[in-house]
C-alpha cells in the first residue's frame, strides 16, 4: 500500500488551476480509511496467531511432547519418571496453554472492537482518541505475552525443583547452578524472540499508523 504523505496532499491541492484551500474533510477521510485497515491487519494478524497457537498447543498435548520434554531435563536431573509426575505435569501445561489461549483470544476481540469502533463518518478527536486507545491495546497484548512467557518458564523451573525436593533427589551446585542459568537464558533469548517478532510484525503497521496519528493531530491544530 503505497505510503500517503500530508504535506505532498496539500501542494498537490494547491497546484490545481482552481485555486482552493485542501480539504480537511477529505484527508480526514483518506487518513480515517487507511487507519482502519492498519487496525484490520492487526486484527487478521492476530486471528492468525490464535488459530496457529491453538492447533499446536492441541497437538502437543494429544501427543505429550510438552510434558516429554520437561520429564527428560527431570530424568537427566536424576528424579524418576512416575504416573503422578506425568499427570501432574500434564495438568499445569493444559492450565497454562488454556490460560494463553484466552487471553489472546480476549485481545483478538478487543482489536476486533477497536476495529469496529474506528468509522469514517466520526470527529477528528475522537479519531485521534481510538486510534491512540488501539496502539495501547497492541502494546498491552505484546507486554502479556512476555509476561507470560516469563511466568510459565517460571512455573516449570519450581515444578522442576519440587519434584526434585519430593523424591530427595540430591543435585549437585554445580548442576543446580547450570539448572537455573540455563533456564534464564532460553527464556531471555525466548523474550528477545518473541519481542523482535512483535517489533517486525506489528511494528511496520503501528509505525505507519503513528504516522496517520501525526498527521491527523496536525489537521485538528489547524482547525482550531
């Protein structure tokens, strides 16, 4: 979508035969639509993600590889492998993948009322006004999702560490040490993922959206 340009608009405006001062209305209206399909992107974006996490999270736990995984790190760690321990651990990913899946599922309605909400026909502020509502709405969604990465790494490494505690199980410092380490280091780097994803995906759009906000403030100062 090629990129539209507030000051180019006007001396385009101005340099027609009938000399006329631009049209508020109809940069609004062009500024209006190309918002609302900003926040339709995301919008689309976001059903994507929903559907993706939701068809992989119901794969991994028909197939068990979640709590595969963190049964190995118990095993390498010297805990033994019981029914309880893999009901348990069954249990906390399914709370937890339910838990992620809602709350993106909240945040894939609320761009889909702020989508709604943002109509051609209304006033430049409040306009102006939603639009900024949306970009908090996106930036809340992104902050989520770190925090939840955080929390459930979390969660898993004090599971880990109960079990370990349950079944008198003696680990090394040394081992226990690398243990933790390790832990914050694949959820840094994971953070650091999921936040240069965000800024890629949703940054291109929010940026052109800024611009739209920019221009949109710059039109209400001149009415005033």
């Amino acid at each position: 979508m090629p990129e539209f340009d507030l000051d180019s608009f006007k001396k385009t405006w101005q340099e027609q035969p009938v000399q006329q001062k631009y049209d508020h209305s109809a940069i609004l209206e062009m500024l209006n639509r190309k918002s609302r399909n900003y926040v339709k992107y995301i919008l689309w974006i976001s059903v994507v993600e929903f559907i993706f996490f939701s068809i992989l999270g119901l794969f991994y736990i028909l197939q068990g590889k979640e709590s595969n995984s963190f049964i190995s790190i118990l095993e390498k760690l010297g805990a033994r492998k019981t029914t309880e321990l893999e009901g348990s651990l069954d249990n906390i990913y399914v709370v937890l993948k339910v838990l992620s899946l809602s709350i993106t599922a909240y945040f894939v309605y609320k761009f889909y009322q702020n989508y709604k909400k943002i109509k051609i026909e209304e006033n430049l502020k409040k306009l102006i006004l939603k639009i900024i509502q949306f970009k908090k709405t996106v930036n809340a969604f992104i902050l989520i999702n770190i925090i939840l990465l955080i929390s459930f790494t979390s969660v898993f490494t004090l599971f880990i560490l109960y079990v370990l505690n349950t079944q008198n199980i003696e680990v090394t410092n040394s081992t226990l040490t690398g243990f933790i380490i390790g832990a914050i280091i694949s959820t840094a780097v994971a953070v650091l993922l999921i936040w240069l994803y965000y800024k890629i995906v949703y940054g291109i759009i929010m940026r052109k959206l800024d611009k739209n906000l920019r221009q949109l403030k710059e039109i209400e100062s001149q009415e005033f």
